[in-house]
C-alpha cells in the first residue's frame, strides 16, 4: 500500500512538471523581433529551454532564412519551424512550441531622405570647384528618392564620386552610395547645374586675323563663362604680345583658340645667318625655310651658296647657324 501511494504521488509530481525532461524541447515564439543580422536563426525569434544543453544548442542554432529586407518584414510561423527542424534532422515529437503562433521579424533601418543625399553631393561638389576670382552658383537638378538601409544610421557611411573630375561648370554629375562594413546599399546620380561668371576679356570692336592685341582694342568685364568654350584670360596683360588667329566680332570673349603669340620668324622671312667660330664671325643673307620662335632650330637657305643650312632663332632677324 505505501508503495502505491509513493508511486502514484510521484506519478502526480511528474505531470506539473514542464515539457523539458530529457530529449525534450520547448521553443517559445517572440510576437515581434528586430535583428542586426543577414540571417535568422530560431533563437533570434524565440526562448528555446530544454535540460540538454547540445540539444538546446542545436536548435537554437538553426537557420531559417534570410532577413528581410529594409523597411520590410517577415513572418515566421510554427509550421515553417517545423519543416526547418526536420531538413535539419531533428526529432519533431521532441519539440514542444508554446506562446505566439509565428513570428514578425524585421530588421534595424534607416531611411537616408533624398534632401540629405542631394546636401552631402553638394557639400562635396562645393570643396571641389575653383572659388577663385568667379562667382559660382550651384542649382540642384531634382531632390533624388529616399533610400532605406538595414542598417543603424551611426553604422552607414556615404561615398560621393564625382564623375568627370575635368568638369567644373553645366551639368555635373555625382554618385552617392551607402556602405556598412565593405557591403554597398545602394547607388543614387545627382545632378547640379552649376553656373560661373568670371572677370574675362572682350573684344572692343571686331579685329581681323593676325591683329595685334592692345589695351585700346579690349576691355575687361563680368560675364555668364559657363558654355564657353576654351580658356578665357582674366587680365590684359594675359595677352600682351598676341595676335588674333581669325576675325573676332566685337563683344566676342576672348579664349586660347582665338589668340596665339605670333612667331619670332616667319616662314619666307629674310634673315642674318651667323655663322661664329673661335676666332672668326660671318654674317650673310638668308632665307627662312620654316616658321618658329625664339630658342627653337629652323632650316634656313644662303642665299649667296643656295646651300641648306639649320640654325637657332637669335631674334626676329637673326639665326645662329649650327651646321
């Protein structure tokens, strides 16, 4: 008799008991999870307890997919669960679930708005263009789309790329892409339109080829530089000694295709050819065979001895005959 009372008060213990007796495991399911990770794991959605500590181990460790998206969600219910432990081989008789049904995951997000990508490409083209004696203005061509990042704001970095770094006014395009731990979000163009007026010189009145440049034919003020082609010269002094290369019309800006230094020595010029050697110098007559300037070597012919001779330019009379 009190061996039958003993074993049925034990009988009566054993049934208040949790499900985690030896071999078996309960999983309790969290109603909504938010995660840092890629991919979800049982334990990142539930409290799995059990007196095997592999056992429990085990199961926690099991993967059930990847995270979600940024700004999106997914759920995870006990059935998926389920399958999950079978493909992994696990006894699912041993497997006791309690609590929610399934479970919502998400993943921690930051929506980067549109207005801070356009700012930090801004920020970025501003340190980038010449400020110098112009004055620039910066328009925005449109605010580009929000982005969403699964990832905390203090964890995304964003890169800018300027596109053609030779450009530095019209239409100018930069990239904006987040990053988190070498692993890239997204990438966004933005677009500027950027403006320059600079202090250049102008043609007075219209000038035919191969005139010579002077203050009374030039002047200096502001001007819209931002479709201009070539490079414009902001002093007067910038073009003392020059000629111009073809007819300029009047109000014309005045670039580095239009003007050019004219040449120490024509082509067909006639010129002094010297001849110096230790002891003796000869000076005869010439004729320039090639166009060039000062310091550079030219083919010339003596007139006297129709011989073809080449010589460095002294001046815009004189070579120096060097063989």
């Amino acid at each position: 008799m009190i061996i039958r009372m003993t074993l049925l008060s034990l009988l009566m213990i054993l049934s208040f008991l949790p499900n985690v007796i030896a071999g078996k495991i309960e999983i309790s399911l969290k109603d909504k999870v938010i995660l840092e990770c890629d991919e979800i794991t049982i334990k990142d959605i539930s409290t799995v307890t059990g007196n095997d500590a592999d056992f429990v181990n085990e199961v926690e460790s099991i993967v059930l997919g990847n995270a979600p998206g940024a700004n999106s969600t997914r759920r995870i219910n006990k059935s998926f669960i389920t399958m999950r432990l079978k493909s992994a081989n696990i006894n699912v008789s041993d497997i006791t679930f309690t609590d929610a049904k399934s479970s919502l995951v998400s993943v921690e997000s930051t929506k980067i708005k549109g207005f801070e990508i356009a700012q930090k490409a801004k920020e970025y083209l501003l340190d980038f263009l010449p400020m110098d004696d112009r004055e620039t203005t910066v328009e925005l061509g449109r605010i580009p789309a929000n982005q969403w990042v699964p990832k905390r704001r203090d964890k995304i970095d964003l890169n800018i790329t300027l596109i053609d770094t030779s450009k530095d006014r019209g239409k100018i395009e930069l990239v904006v892409s987040a990053s988190s731990e070498g692993k890239r979000f997204f990438k966004v163009p933005v677009y500027f339109n950027v403006r320059v007026f600079e202090f250049v010189a102008i043609a007075k009145r219209k000038m035919r080829r191969k005139q010579q440049i002077t203050r009374e034919n030039i002047y200096i003020a502001r001007r819209d530089t931002t479709r201009m082609r070539g490079v414009a010269f902001s002093s007067i002094d910038d073009l003392k000694g020059m000629t111009t290369t073809a007819p300029v019309l009047a109000n014309t800006i005045l670039t580095d295709h239009m003007v050019e230094i004219p040449p120490t020595i024509s082509q067909g010029s006639l010129v002094k050819l010297i001849v110096q050697k230790s002891g003796f110098k000869i000076v005869t007559k010439g004729l320039a065979q090639q166009t060039g300037y000062k310091g550079e070597v030219i083919r010339v012919k003596n007139i006297n001895s129709k011989k073809m001779l080449y010589g460095t330019i002294v001046d815009s009379d004189s070579v120096h005959v060097v063989y």
